[in-house]
C-alpha cells in the first residue's frame, strides 16, 4: 500500500524502519587503482555484469580476459533480428520475420505492450 502511494524509496524506508530490510552498506563506486605489475584479471560469463566487471577493470589497468559457455555474448540478453533463427531443440525454432514498424511497443508506465 506505501509503494502504490508513496513509491518504491518510501516503501523500502518503511520495511528499514520495521526491521523488514536493512540499510544498504552501498558507500559510492569502489577505487580501482589497477597493479602496475600487470596483473589480469579472468571473469566467468560474458553477460552484462561480466561484461561491464571486464570494461571498468580493463579501465583501471587490469588485463582482463572473459571466459563464455555458449557460442555468443550477452547472457540472457540478446535480440533476433530480421531473418534471424533461434533452435532451441530439434523440435522448437523460432524466426523473426517481422518488421521493426510492426514490432510491439511497451509502455513503461501501464506495463502493458500495445501496438
């Protein structure tokens, strides 16, 4: 009922309040001064947090290398674009046929998508 009135902060400051959730230990981005004798890095997963992990190490000095499982990088973020097949079995595949004008667009404020 506080979040749907208030917003998401005052809820989360109500459950602080009431011991439902603590305070964020979170004090500002942490100083990456990078080892001038070149140490590397190496990061499980090429998703957005490791690819970010890899971007802001790499700009603190670090040799950075990004190991990946599947055949591309992204993680669960990834789009189809015109023409493009995705198998996820033998069975299931899906192509994208459709043009970007016909694409759904999502409205952020009702959370429904609408043509």
């Amino acid at each position: 009922m506080v979040g749907a009135a208030a917003g998401s902060a005052a809820a989360y400051q109500v459950m602080t309040s009431l011991g439902f959730a603590e305070e964020s230990p979170y004090r500002g981005p942490i100083r990456l001064d990078g080892d001038p004798k070149g140490a590397s890095v190496l990061i499980l997963g090429a998703g957005l947090a490791g690819m970010t992990a890899a971007l802001e190490l790499h700009r603190a000095g670090y040799r950075v290398q990004i190991l990946e499982y599947n055949t591309r990088a992204g993680g669960r973020n990834w789009s189809l674009r015109g023409g493009d097949t995705y198998v996820a079995s033998r069975r299931a595949q899906a192509t994208r046929s459709w043009s970007t004008s016909q694409a759904w667009k999502g409205s952020a404020s009702s959370g429904r998508a609408k043509k």
